[in-house]
C-alpha cells in the first residue's frame, strides 16, 4: 500500500507530487539538489475545499520526500512510516486548534527550517489551515520562504489561494484538489467494511467529504444531528420558531465542542499545575505556612504568579480552541442546509442530477412545491452569506448570526 492511496479521486495531483518526489530523490549527502524548480520547490501550498484532503495530500508527499524506496512513497519504509504517523525526527507539523496561527509558533516552525535533516531527506515543515495566520505570523514566515534552506520544504494547506496573503502564496507552488465523487467516497467506506447502503447514504449526504462521509457511517449521533439541521426549514412558520431553531442549533454546536474539549481541558489544566507545583500539599503543610516566612518565600512567590501567568495563557488557548470547535460544528451544519436548499432548487428546475441528501425527499418537494425558484435561490444565498460570516469574523456573535439567518430564510 502506498502513501498515495488515501488520496481518494486525485489522480492528477498523485501523479505531479509523485514525479516531484521522485525528483527530489537525487538530493545528495552535501544537500546538492539535481532537480529543478519546475519539477521540485522548496514551498508548496495545497488547496481545495473541506474534505478534499489538502493535510493527507501534503503528509504524503512529506512521506514520499523521505522514502527509502524507490519510486518514493512504498508507504511500508521507516521513513514512509515515522512521517504518517507524525513521529518522524525530521517532521514538524502545525495544526491551530484555536481561531487563528499566531507568530509564536511560526517563529518555532522557520527556525527547524533552517536546521538541516537528522535522518531523512528532508525536513519537512507542514503547517495546516495556513488560512488561519495572523498577519504577523505570515509575515514571520515570509522570510524562511524567501530564502529556503536547501533541504527543508514548506507544505502548506488552505481552502483557496485567496485565503493566504499574496506574498506568500506568490513563492509557493500550488497544488489544487477537488472533492471526490460520492462513488469514489462510497467505495472507500466499503473497504473499510461499511454496509454498502449505508456507505453510499454517507457519502451522497456528504457531498464527496471523505471524513464527513466517514462521520455519519460510523457515528449515528452525528446521523441525529444531521437530521435535526435539516429539519430546520420546515420549522420556520412564525418568528419564534426561528429564535427556537437558532438556539437549538447553536445549543448543539456548543454541546459538540463540551463533548471534544471538556475532558481534554481538564487533563491539561491539572497536569500544568502538577509541573508548576501548583496547589501541592503534604503532611504539615498547614503548620508550615503558618511560620514566618523564609529567605526563600519572595523567590516563591515570584513563582507562584509566573504559575498563575502560565495557566492564564492556558485557560485562553482552550478557550479558543472550544469557540473553534463550536465555530466548526456550525459551518457543518451550514453545509449540510446549503445542500438540502440546493436539492429543492434541483426540483424546481427538474435539473437532471442527484440529491445530494436523497432521504429528505418528501420534504424537499413539499418545500419545491411551496415556494418559487427565485425564492430558493435567496435562501440557498443567505445560508452561504452567513456560513461566510461566521468563518471571516470569529468574533461574530454566533446566535445572532444564526438568529438573522433563520429570520431571513423565514421570510424568503
């Protein structure tokens, strides 16, 4: 099995990187490079919609980069291996869990780059959701991509090249991937043993996102929460049924990030204060703290505020990690009624194609038959004007975004 496998329905793009890899396997010992800049760069930038698989595609390279075999990208070598599964020595990989990719972490990233590979190749600097850099972070980063070490490459991955600065998209060559067809994705999840039924459901529902498709074949609660998105449009009769619909939804992108986060913060929290020694006690602690103060107490108070410093910058990287988590639970749901009013447009205009959530059939014609396609066309708008919203301004107000929303739909 090779690395390029798991790119599902991107035969030019595994055909491309493939040859550049191989290419790159004429690096020499001294880092001599024999390929040239049309074959192999030093900075790549992948893009394509959610679900595509920018971050597979770019870790698959990085793996065919550092292959042992020849053609690069056996998937069976210990470079192959330690690259996939993210413990590779000559691998640095950044993913922002919160709301932006701050220059702290990108000053990390350009100085591995400069370094040169400990074991492999190359040294690979792999930086997903590259559209999440602050503009210092991107300005930061700008320099490494201007010179570039010679053994070290740049992977990174955004939905479309308009969502990373220009200078920096301008030194980089992009590789672009499309979603595969829910065939293609149905096919998959049967390899992986799926009912055929259900496999086909998933990736029809999911309109060719391979991890989505994957989530609703597997998870029937996510199956729930799909349901409940799309019952959404034929709960719109009166304005309190859209303030009520707002707050469910949005209840449920909260419970979402609850659910991913809650135990995760817990575990952070507490092992942070064990390491800073904060809140420790033992036998006599009491009687000691009521002596006078020893030489050493200003030292520990220093200490303890830098402590307090420490799980300050903690409790603020979680919260931004669970707005994230809600911020992502929201767009799926977005996507997910962007498809069902597309699907009544698909009927209004007898368009000969396929639905992409066929289980909702009934009450796609219902709403085809109540409404006019100009009317559909507004609403299928203003869910993506404020699935828009909502990803180009995190600080938007999440209910109040969704509340507009389901007022707008409401009204037509």
């Amino acid at each position: 099995m090779s690395v390029w496998d798991a790119l599902i329905g991107q035969e030019p793009v595994i055909e491309a990187l493939a040859g550049a890899a191989s290419t790159a396997a004429g690096v020499t010992g001294s880092g001599g490079l024999v390929a040239t800049r049309a074959t192999m760069t030093h900075s790549w930038l992948f893009t394509g919609p959610a679900g595509a698989g920018r971050s597979t595609a770019a870790r698959a390279f990085a793996a065919a980069l550092n292959c042992e075999n020849s053609p690069p990208g056996c998937g069976g070598c210990h470079g192959c291996h330690t690259v996939l599964t993210d413990t590779a020595s000559d691998l640095r990989s950044v993913r922002p869990e919160g709301l932006s990719l701050g220059v702290k972490d990108i000053r990390e990233l350009v100085r591995d780059a400069a370094s040169a590979p400990t074991s492999g190749r190359w040294r690979v600097l792999l930086l997903e959701d590259a559209d999440r850099l602050t503009d210092q972070a991107a300005n930061a980063l700008l320099k490494a991509l201007e010179e570039p070490a010679k053994r070290s490459v740049f992977l990174l991955c955004a939905p479309s090249v308009d969502d990373v600065l220009p200078t920096v998209r301008s030194r980089c060559r992009v590789v672009s991937l499309c979603l595969p067809t829910p065939t293609q994705v149905a096919a998959v999840l049967g390899r992986d043993g799926i009912d055929p039924a259900l496999a086909q459901f998933a990736a029809q529902a999911a309109a060719g996102d391979v991890d989505r498709a994957r989530s609703l074949a597997t998870d029937e609660a996510a199956r729930d929460r799909r349901t409940e998105v799309l019952r959404i449009p034929t709960r719109l009769q009166r304005t309190g049924d859209c303030l009520d619909a707002a707050a469910d939804l949005v209840a449920a992108a909260n419970a979402d990030a609850d659910a991913a986060n809650t135990n995760r913060d817990e575990a952070e929290t507490e092992a942070l204060k064990i390491s800073l020694g904060v809140g420790a006690t033992s036998a006599g602690s009491t009687a000691k703290r009521a002596r006078a103060p020893k030489p050493g107490a200003k030292t520990r108070a220093v200490t303890v505020r830098g402590a307090a410093g420490a799980l300050k910058e903690l409790a603020k990287t979680q919260k931004s990690r669970g707005r994230r988590t809600v911020l992502d639970s929201l767009d799926r749901a977005l996507v997910d009624l962007a498809g069902w009013y597309r699907d009544v447009l698909v009927v209004q205009l007898g368009a000969p194609v396929d639905a992409i959530h066929p289980d909702q059939g009934d009450a796609v014609t219902r709403a085809a038959r109540a409404s006019t396609p100009e009317q559909t066309l507004h609403r299928l708008e203003a869910v993506l004007k404020y699935r828009r919203k909502l990803a180009d301004n995190p600080a938007l107000v999440p209910l109040l975004a969704i509340e507009a929303l389901t007022l707008e739909l409401r009204t037509g």
